[in-house]
C-alpha cells in the first residue's frame, strides 16, 4: 500500500539508503545521515511536499520524496524527485506506482514541473525517469567526486501541467493530504 511517511520509518529508510550512500552513486552524500537526522527530514518535507512509503506486511519496501529545487521564490512551482527501493523489492513495479502518485500528488499541489537528478551514466533510474515521461534537460559534467572519481550529473524533466500567469500558489502537503482528490489518489495508487 502507499501511504505518507511518518517519523517512525527513520529506521526502514536509513536502511535503504545507507548502502547508496556508502557503496553507490545515486547520492552524493558519503556518510550515512542516521536515523535522526532522517527522522527530521521526512518530518522537515511534509511540511510543504509529498513523502510517500510503500510498504506490504508492515515493511518499508521503497520510499518517494520532493524537495525544494532552489531557494529563490520563482522556483516555487518546480520541485525535484528522489526513489528508494530495497533491492529485494525491485522490477516488482512498485518504483512505477510509487513515483507515479508522488508526482501526481505534486500535480494537485499545482507544481508545474518535477525534476529527477541522475548520476551518469545511471542507466536503470534513466529508464525509470523516461518510461515515466521525464526527458533529458542537461547533463552538469564532473558535478561530484565519489568513490575515486568524477561523476557527471543528467537532469530530466517532467512537465505536470501547464503553467498558469500568473500561477496560483503551491499548496503544501499538509494541506493537500487532507483534500478529497488526494485521499482519492493514495486510495488507488497501490
């Protein structure tokens, strides 16, 4: 089932990404963040975007987030997307549902475009991205060092929905989550 995350799967995502972050490339982070400090972050984004779970039997499978794309106030309406899933739980199609509703949740929020950040050459999350309708907007070259080496970065985009002029405020995910159309959606996103 989807569902929105809680503080208390710190543990079950510090878990799944502890291992991209010690061994893999799909985060630039080099140390592990702990299970407190990622308590704060699902607590710190669903103030304002969607943090979703997907979990069978009462365990965490995969995860989905928005965050902020930049600080200045014209990127409002965009925001960028980040997946998670345990390995034992991929080509299940639970990443295509999961990523599906978040960026539908975001779409009900009125954000215009959703970004995904791909280290290169990233092969498997660039089909992702793609099958999901995302297209390649740039690549920054040797944008981190990792592992011993240089690594450049693609940027994908996704249009939501047309823009408005002017546009209409985002709303925050705590506000959306209480709406009939999101409630809806996570309904029948599992």
């Amino acid at each position: 089932m989807i569902r929105i995350a809680t503080g208390a799967d710190a543990e079950a995502f510090h878990a799944i990404y502890a291992p991209h972050v010690l061994g893999g490339v799909a985060t630039f982070e080099t140390v592990p963040p702990g299970v407190e400090v990622m308590r704060e972050r699902v607590l710190a984004r669903l103030e304002h975007y969607p943090w979703l779970v997907w979990e069978e039997a009462g365990e965490v499978l995969a995860y989905a987030y928005a965050s902020r794309f930049r600080e200045r106030a014209a990127y409002d309406w965009i925001a960028e997307t980040s997946i998670y899933v345990r390995p034992d739980a991929q080509r299940r199609g639970i990443a295509r549902r999961l990523y599906g509703t978040l960026l539908e949740s975001m779409r009900l929020q009125g954000l215009h475009q959703a970004v995904g950040v791909i280290t290169l050459p990233g092969a498997v999350s660039v089909a992702a991205h793609e099958a999901m309708g995302f297209t390649p907007a740039g690549v920054w070259r040797q944008a981190g060092y990792k592992l011993g080496q240089w690594w450049d970065v693609g940027v994908w985009q996704k249009t939501l929905s047309e823009p408005a002029n002017p546009p209409a405020a985002v709303i925050p995910f705590r506000q959306l989550r209480e709406q009939p159309a999101w409630q809806s959606l996570v309904a029948h996103g599992d």
